[in-house]
C-alpha cells in the first residue's frame, strides 16, 4: 500500500502547538512562516489508527477506560518484533507520556539534593525535571568524534560521588540523532551498575532509526541488566500521537516497580487516556507498514537537508544522522554569533526552529530543524535557509 506523505496538511489554528505556538515562542507568525521545532510530524497517522478513534468517538460514551490486555499485548508483540526483547506485560506502566514519566521516576528514585548525569547537549525538558525535584544536574558533555558525538566516561569517573543516583539516557540521541552501538552501551551499564546508579532510558525514538543502524534496547542486554534499567518508550514519536499524551514505562525490577507504581499512586496517575490506548493498539498492530514506507520517506528527507546544506550552506555542517527526524545544524563555521544566527532563522527566513543553548552544554550555535514534514515544504524551507546564509 502507498501511504501519503506529500500531501501538506494545513494544521493552523487547530490547536497545534507547533503551528499555533510559534509566533509566542519564535516571533514566526504562521500566515507565512513554517514550523520545523515541535518533535511531531506533518503526515497523518496509520489510517487503522483515526479508524480507531472515529470507532470509539462514534459510541459516544467516553467513560473511564478499563482492560487493558489488548493495549499490552500490542506493545510486547511490538518489542519483540522490532527491537528482539521479550517484555512482561506485567512490567508496564502507563503515564500521560515520556516527560511526565521521567519527572515521576526523580521523584521516585532520587532525593533532594542528589545528582542526576544528564549527557548533554540533550532534550531540554530533562534540565527542568531534574532542578524542579530539588537534584542536581552532572552534566557530563558528550565529545564530537570524526562529527558525531561519543559518551566519554573518563570525564564521568571523576564527576560522579555518593550523590549520584541516576543517568538519563537519550537513545536514540536527541538532538543529535546517534544510535548508540551495543559496545556503547555496555560500557555504559558497567559504569552504572559497578557504582549503583540507576539507568532511565528515554527510547521514544527507537523506531526511527536508518538503514545501516540497529537500535539496541538498552534493557535487552541481559536479565541482570534489566533489573538495574527503566526503559521509557511511546507509540507517540513513531505514529505521529502525541497529542494522546501516552507513555509507556517498563520495568522489569519488581521492587522498583512497586515503588514507581506507588509515586504514580500519590500523584493521582491512574492509567492511560482512553484515546491514546486506542491509537497506540491500533498502531503497534496496524502500523508496521505505514512505518517501513514513513522511514524510507524520511530518509530521503535526510538526504535532501544533508545536500542542500554542503552545497548552499559553507560553514554549516549537519551532524551525521543515524536516527530521529531531526536535524542538528552547527552554524559555528560561519563565525556569527548566536544572536544573529538566531535573527537570520527567525526574521529572514521566517522559520521556526529549536535554538541548540536550550539543549545544554554543546549547543552553543547550533540549531534544531525537523525535517518531518512533505517534501514541497522541507524544500521550501530549506531555499530560505540557504538565501538567508548565502552572504557568509
């Protein structure tokens, strides 16, 4: 089947953060700016997934949702098919999304005043959950090897001490789009486990990985692994649904489960939005062709922000891209200030894109642009892009 990816859909004044935000955030008006921020895609979902919900909106009584068995067996049947890990049902808990699920498990993990290793530059919604639990970010930057970025644990053996509770990992990595190799990971999990730290592995992108790179679920290393790692993952990054607001939290540990589940308790999150458990079991079990042929499409998307910007762009430079659907430019080589490359983004070429400083350490003259969208318009983009720099 062809699935539709060209087609733009004018999602203005439909509540769209994306759309209908960025002149808040960006000074972009929508009328003729284009939105490339927001981590959500400009294409439809599965159609089984809208099918899903018409079905339900349909009935007309939305009550409280309850039995939940064909919403975890589309998730376990999904882990294993895709990522090759046998997940429990019993292991998952559901959250109102990956956010809400990463702040619970500070809560739940960490006291005020413990470290928490951040791997920065990273998603910038980490700094505040880590700060607004009363802990304190280590960060520990990662290092640009041959133009891709490397965890370097050498730095992170004289940072950590006795208050180091947790690392939150970002796999694939966010913003900068590595897929991290199995060695990679173990490394990392020797380092962890060997000084008690817990693992927290946000994998919402880990079904949008390229050809030529495997993504490895960090839990998946092991039975003895598991027990030391809670593993974040959601349909929303995959299938275009995150404004269901659903998140899946898989632990394996049945202590720390037990006392994840009794934080959720204390904060009144008692399981999932009705429409987001309908979208994400439409989609696991639906969706795995719509997702072959969304990847084959993004990569060329891939492909085109990488052309456009060594041929038009001297100075700029994209981080190779493994996985994700979003680009992470480095505006260094033109020698502008952070400033002005932000003036040049926003005012001349009327485009919304995330500024790298928010994502920490590393991100210092960099830019964020998602390339999820038709071609027409990530062309469109990418020519006012270029025109804005074309005097550097």
């Amino acid at each position: 089947m062809h699935y539709d990816f060209d087609t733009v859909i004018d999602r203005r004044g439909t509540h769209c953060e994306k759309w209908d935000g960025m002149e808040k955030h960006y000074g972009v008006s929508p009328r003729d700016g284009i939105a490339m921020w927001v981590a959500d895609m400009e294409f439809l979902p599965p159609p089984e997934v809208n099918d899903a919900i018409r079905l339900s909106a349909e009935h007309g009584i939305h009550g409280y949702p309850g039995d939940f068995g064909a919403y975890h067996e589309a998730i376990v049947e999904w882990m294993a098919r895709r990522h090759g890990w046998n997940v429990n049902p019993e292991w998952i808990l559901t959250s109102h999304g990956v956010v809400m699920a990463v702040s619970l498990l500070v809560q739940t993990f960490c006291r005020p005043g413990d470290k928490v290793v951040l791997q920065t530059p990273v998603y910038y919604p980490f700094f505040k959950i880590v700060t607004g639990n009363g802990c304190e970010i280590l960060d520990n930057p990662l290092v640009k090897i041959h133009g891709r970025y490397e965890m370097d644990l050498d730095a992170l053996e004289a940072q950590v001490d006795r208050r180091t509770r947790m690392l939150i990992l970002c796999s694939p990595h966010n913003p900068g789009g590595r897929v991290w190799k199995p060695d990679e990971l173990e490394n990392l999990l020797e380092f962890c486990l060997s000084r008690d730290i817990l693992i927290v592995s946000d994998e919402i992108h880990n079904d949008l990985v390229y050809e030529g790179h495997t993504h490895t679920v960090l839990a998946s290393l092991g039975p003895d692994v598991a027990q030391h790692v809670i593993t974040c993952t959601s349909a929303s990054k995959t299938f275009n649904l995150a404004g269901t607001s659903t998140g899946h939290v898989i632990i394996p540990n049945d202590s720390l489960r037990r006392r994840f589940y009794r934080q959720m308790a204390r904060c009144g999150v008692h399981g999932p939005n009705k429409f987001g458990l309908l979208a994400a079991t439409a989609a696991y079990t639906h969706g795995e062709p719509w997702l072959d042929e969304l990847l084959i499409y993004l990569r060329g998307n891939r492909d085109r922000v990488k052309e456009v910007v060594e041929e038009r762009m001297p100075g700029v430079t994209s981080m190779p891209l493994e996985g994700t659907y979003l680009s992470w430019l480095d505006f260094s080589g033109t020698g502008l200030p952070m400033d002005e490359i932000v003036r040049r983004v926003q005012q001349d070429a009327r485009l919304a894109l995330n500024h790298g400083p928010t994502f920490g350490l590393g991100g210092e003259n960099h830019m964020r642009l998602n390339f999820a969208c038709p071609r027409s318009m990530l062309n469109e983009a990418l020519d006012r892009l270029a025109r804005a720099f074309a005097d550097v």
